[in-house]
C-alpha cells in the first residue's frame, strides 16, 4: 500500500482519492495549496504513521511551487506532477519535476513510486480512436447526439476531443456557450498545412468544457458555410491523425451530404465541398449513425447507408435511431423502428434514443452538456450505455459504475 498525500483542485481530489483507494491505496494526507502543504508536511514528525510514500500535486501554480519543491527534498519525499496540457508540462519542467498524466490511468502514479517499474518513463498511451458521428439529411439529431457522447467518453474517465468537421451548419460552438470567431478546428487545419501542427498546438488552440464528469476539450467549426475550402482533406486528415496522438478518443460531428463533386468538375485537384465529411468517415475507426425516429428519417437512413458502407468499409457502424416517438411512428414506437429497418433494409439498429424535447431544450437553454442539466433523463441513460459499448477494453459494469458517481442534475432543477 502506498501513502500519499495531495494537493489539487477539489474535484480531482477527490477523484485521487477514490482512485487510490480502488487500487489499494490510501491518501495519508490532502491540501488546498502548495503552501498549506509545506505546513502540514512541517507539522508532521518524521516517523509519524501513516507513512508518505508520495506526494502528488496538479502542475499548476496554486499547487505545485519551488518551496513544495524544496520541502519534499528535504524529507526525502517523492514528488510527482499530474501534468494534462502543455502549461501544466511547462511549469513541471520548469521546477525539475517528474510528471504523469492523469489520463494514463492510475497505474502510471504507481509506477512512480514503486520500485523496479521504470518510473522515470509512464506507460506509452496508445493511439486515440476516432468516432464520427454521422446521420442523413434534415435534423436527426447529430450535434446533440456527438456533444452528450464526448461528455459522457469524459465522464468514464477518457481524455476526450469534440471536434466540430460540419462545413454546412457548425452548432457545436452555439449549443455549448461557445466563442467560435477562431474556429479551432480550422486553425488547426492551417498548421497541419505548415507542417506544425502538434499535440502542444492543439491544447493551445482547443477550448476546455468542463462537465461534472469531466473536461471535453473542443475545437469549434467553421461560423460561415462559405469557409469550408480552408479544411481540405488532405488537412482534415493531417489534424484527425494529430487528434489520435491528443486524446484518447476524438469524437467528430460532420455534415450529412456525402456527394463527391470530381464527377463534375474539371480540375480534380481543386477543394471539395464536403471533403471534411467524407475524409473524416474514410478515417474513422466507429461511425454512430443517428437517424430520425419517424418514417421520413427512417427512409433516408435506409437509402443512405448502403453509400456510408461503401465509403466507410473500415469502420464499424452503430445506427442509432434518434427521437423516438408514439406520435410519428404509432404505438410501441421503438418496436415498430426496429422491424421497420430489418425489414426495409436488413438493419438492426444499435439503440432507440426516445424523444425528449426537455432535456435537449433544458441543454440548450444553458449551453450545457445533457449529463449536467438532465442526468436522470432517459434520453441521457441511453446515451452513457452507447459510451459504454463504445470502450471495449473496459467492463461495461465497472464503466457505467465510474460514470454513476458523478454528480447530475435534473432537467426540472435546469428550467427553475
């Protein structure tokens, strides 16, 4: 067992605690600052129990500082930072400190102390995944369908992007509150064209939403349809294959027109109107189809998929059939989707998301994720289990167990 003590924002701190003690782990000792950790470190006797094996602080100025630094070497402390983003990692190189990210998991804090686990280099992540999220003509839903996802991804404990790739109709910046007059994902578009686009770049250039479950880092689309030639596909790619060594998973929103232009135009080199689309779908690892729930969105899914196959052979697909309702599809509504896609197309939808208008207004209203405003929703349970499938390399109990700690809001206290 390990002993540490800590110094971090509340919510992390907590969050180590818990962590800890799943591993088997106790948090001996917890600080607001760096310097009310030098005081209790300096109350502390030197053979006090329980021991301190660890001291582990956010790299940031409130709680790591040259005089922590100092006090830790004096008692033959080990000192970690949890460095995240590029000003973290500026200020642990800057006091000499070795770091870990918390998006390694818990097992790279272990691997800091004890002995013979090379702590000196973490774990190599491995690549991030991509997930487009993708649904045929009208409003089936994708926006919404792509920021509760990334929110939930975060909730579970993944290190998530949200990128906004819709050259038609960008939202995702409006539905969360957003500036977008420097659309990130452009302005990324245009260092992957220089050659210098890095992981450093991205955290720079990416807003931060923080949920209750977590932070959604976000690159905002384009505010006018007229700029889509600045995301070529050749740079559209360059950022998502960035995006992969960023985050853990890269959750794209695009436009619904999957035409192909070359046919009639006569300079096959020139920009294409939906190259972000269709370069984004050639990439991905998972395409989550959101459909509409009602017999208009039920046949432009069925027409449209067979052409998504064709261009997306690599990814696997998860029709979600979105708004789901007795009003457009009569009784038993999702029942009624279900036979209606196999028996139209042979399709067996992975989940039936049901109409709530509330919660989604409720959202909207406050420019909030759907976990923070309706968490008890049905709309956003059905939302955490497609989460849930979507990390296989995790029990979907343990998962779906992490993601129930986190604290949530109804859609009623939102519209007080």
């Amino acid at each position: 067992m390990i002993g540490i003590a800590v110094s971090a924002a509340l919510e992390r701190e907590d969050a180590i605690v818990r962590e800890a003690a799943r591993h088997g782990h106790r948090v001996v000792m917890r600080a607001a600052t760096a310097d009310d950790l030098v005081e209790r470190l300096a109350a502390r006797g030197p053979d006090a129990e329980p021991r301190i094996d660890l001291v582990l602080v956010v790299a940031d100025a409130l709680h790591a500082s040259r005089r922590l630094v100092d006090a830790c070497d004096e008692r033959g402390l080990r000192l970690v930072a949890l460095a995240d983003d590029a000003a973290e990692r500026a200020r642990a190189e800057t006091l000499g400190l070795e770091t870990v990210a918390w998006a390694d998991g818990f097992r790279a804090v272990e691997a800091a102390v004890t002995p013979g686990t090379g702590a000196a280099s973490p774990p190599e992540r491995p690549r991030g995944r991509v997930v487009v999220v993708w649904g045929p003509a009208g409003a089936p839903g994708r926006t919404t369908a792509a920021i509760a996802l990334a929110a939930e991804l975060a909730a579970l404990g993944r290190r998530v992007a949200l990128v906004d790739a819709d050259t038609t109709s960008a939202a995702i910046a409006p539905a969360l509150a957003l500036l977008d007059e420097s659309p990130g994902f452009a302005a990324a578009a245009r260092l992957a064209r220089a050659g210098s686009l890095t992981v450093d770049e991205l955290d720079r250039i990416a807003q931060l939403v923080q949920t209750s479950g977590g932070v959604v880092r976000v690159l905002t689309g384009i505010g006018r349809p007229s700029r889509w030639p600045e995301l070529g596909a050749d740079r559209v790619a360059a950022v998502l294959a960035r995006c992969r060594d960023w985050t853990d998973i890269t959750v794209v929103d695009v436009a619904a027109s999957l035409e192909r232009d070359e046919e009639i135009s006569s300079d096959l080199f020139a920009p294409r109107r939906h190259a972000a689309t269709i370069t984004a779908l050639e990439g991905a690892d998972e395409v989550v189809v959101v459909a509409g729930g009602d017999p208009v969105g039920v046949a432009r899914l069925v027409r449209a998929l067979p052409e998504l196959r064709e261009l997306a052979p690599q990814a696997r697909l998860r029709v979600v059939v979105n708004k789901v309702r007795a009003g457009a599809m009569g009784v038993a509504p999702e029942r009624a989707v279900r036979e209606t896609l196999r028996r139209l197309g042979q399709i067996t939808p992975e989940a039936c998301w049901p109409f709530d208008g509330r919660a989604a207004d409720a959202a909207l209203l406050e420019g909030r994720v759907l976990l923070d405003v309706a968490g008890r929703s049905r709309l956003r349970r059905r939302v955490q289990e497609l989460a849930v499938a979507l990390l296989p390399d995790e029990p979907p109990r343990r998962a779906a167990l992490r993601a129930a700690e986190r604290p949530r809001r109804s859609w009623r206290a939102a519209l007080r």
